[in-house]
C-alpha cells in the first residue's frame, strides 16, 4: 500500500448492481486505472438483519429497487461467502487490498473466515456491541469503525469496548455524515480533528469516509490528518441504485488519488531559505 498519501479505500458495496462480472469490472478499474490501495465490498444476513415487516415492505423508491420487497431486493444485491472468497481471490491475484463491512454477527463470522487484512463496521450497525465483541475475540486484522449517526457518547462506549479487548491499536475510525449524496456544509470535516483529539492515543488511526460530491472535500481531509479516505465507486453514476450518485465514476477516483499524492508532496517546509528552483528566478528577479 501507499505510504505518501493517505491509503484510498474504493468502495464498491452494492454498487456491482448483484452482478459478479461487474464487481470484478470495478475491481480491476480501482486498481489499474485508479490505482486505489483497497476495495471494500457489504456483507448482510437479511432475515437476521431485517424484521419481518422490513423484509416484506416495499422499497421506499421503487426506481432504485431489484425486488418487490425491500428483503428480496437486498437479496438480489447479496453475493454469497464463496462469491466474496473468489473476489478476495481475485483481488489478490491484481494486486488491490480486499475488504468488507459486516452488517451482522452472521456476515461477521462468514467474513472472519476469509480473514481479510480489514473488516470495516457501518455507521449503521456500530452499536451491535455483539458484533463488535466477536470481531475482537476472533479477528486478528484491521477493525475499521465508521461514526455516522452516532452520538459522542455512543463513540466512547464503542472505543472503550475495543480498549478493553486490547483492540484499539488495531482500529480505525473514520469521521462521516450518513446521507447520500451529503451537503457540504454537513461534510464537518473538523470531525476529523476532534477523533484526533479525543481518540489519536488509543486507537491506530482516524480515517475519513464521504458521501459527498467531487473530490475537494476530501484532499482537505488528508490536510486534517486523516490517513484513510474511502470513497464510494461505481462505473456509471446514473445507475439503478441509491448509492451511485454519491459514487466517484473511475476518473474522479483516479483524481483523487493522484491529487492526494500531490497533497502529500506539498506539505512540507522549505528545506532552505532558497530553494534551488528558485536560484534562476532570485538572480533574474530579485530587486535588493
């Protein structure tokens, strides 16, 4: 992986539209177009994820629904264990990272068994204390915890939760707003500070995970000190689907990363007081 830029996640989630083929199309576009370090897939249990009256509900925008109910649609987009052990394989193969959030204990212990480097914990499931106890006991990788809707003092149990299990140099947490696509003005990038601040001792790093439009937003991140940045990534923004639109299409991610490494390069002193670039300018310029 990277170490002068922030390590990129692409995230595909359900962003394959339930095709293999495709997912193994953004897979290979990360890595040899984009040159992202990771892509990270989802991994749910829905009859133990969802209620009865969930699974069975209509999607609330039948536009960006593959079923007639919200489970049988979330069914659709699902890939099995053995699918996600032929995508980890596959990652592999091409030189890209392989990682996956887990939305339950089930999908927890499926992808425990592949023992990625990383298994990444939702905004929306961080408070499933049971999946984080587990991680902890019988995981021996990355346990990457995302804090969209989650109050300051949710943030601590969960910290000290890792704490306590001897877990918190292997954790990282990223600052994030849960909406799709998110508002600049509710990006709060000084999250990022505050984790820093409240958390930088104890865990192995702070990460930023976004949900916004263009690429700006998140080299000012990289400025903030965060040293993951995941992206959502599709091939096609205008998809069927609720996460494409505030999904970077392969150039934008290309971008990012190559502007990230620019960032990097950038924030420096100057080495000297006159730079050797600057010694032509100085002699032809320079009024003394």
């Amino acid at each position: 992986m990277s170490t002068d830029r922030p390590i990129v996640i692409a995230e595909i989630g359900c962003n394959h539209k339930g095709d293999f083929e495709i997912a193994k199309q953004l897979i290979l576009m990360a890595k040899t177009f984009c040159n992202a370090d990771i892509v990270k897939f989802q991994k749910r249990n829905n009859r133990e994820l969802l209620t009865p009256e969930e699974y069975d509900t209509p999607h609330p925008n039948p536009d960006n629904s593959y079923g007639d109910t919200y489970g049988a649609h979330r069914e659709f987009l699902e890939f099995s264990p053995s699918q996600h052990t032929e995508l980890k394989k596959y990652c592999e193969e091409i030189g890209i990272g392989y990682s996956t959030s887990v939305w339950d204990l089930t999908s927890a212990k499926e992808m425990v068994a592949l023992q990625p480097t990383q298994i990444k914990i939702p905004s929306a499931t961080n408070l499933c204390f049971d999946i984080l106890e587990y991680l902890a006991k019988n995981y021996e990788g990355e346990i990457h915890i995302s804090f969209g809707m989650t109050t300051k003092e949710e943030e601590r149990k969960i910290v000290d939760l890792l704490v306590k299990a001897g877990r918190g140099k292997d954790t990282v947490l990223y600052a994030c707003t849960s909406g799709y696509p998110v508002d600049f003005e509710d990006v709060c990038l000084m999250e990022i500070t505050r984790l820093k601040e409240a958390y930088g001792d104890e865990v192995k790093a702070i990460g930023f995970s976004g949900h916004h439009n263009g690429i700006a937003v998140d080299i000012a991140a990289a400025v903030l000190g965060a040293e993951y940045i995941e992206r959502h990534f599709t091939l096609n923004r205008t998809w069927k689907g609720t996460d494409h639109a505030a999904s970077l299409e392969p150039d934008g991610l290309r971008r990012l990363v190559r502007d990230l490494g620019a960032t990097k390069k950038a924030l420096t002193y100057k080495k000297k007081d006159i730079l050797d670039v600057e010694e032509v300018q100085r002699k032809k310029l320079k009024r003394v």
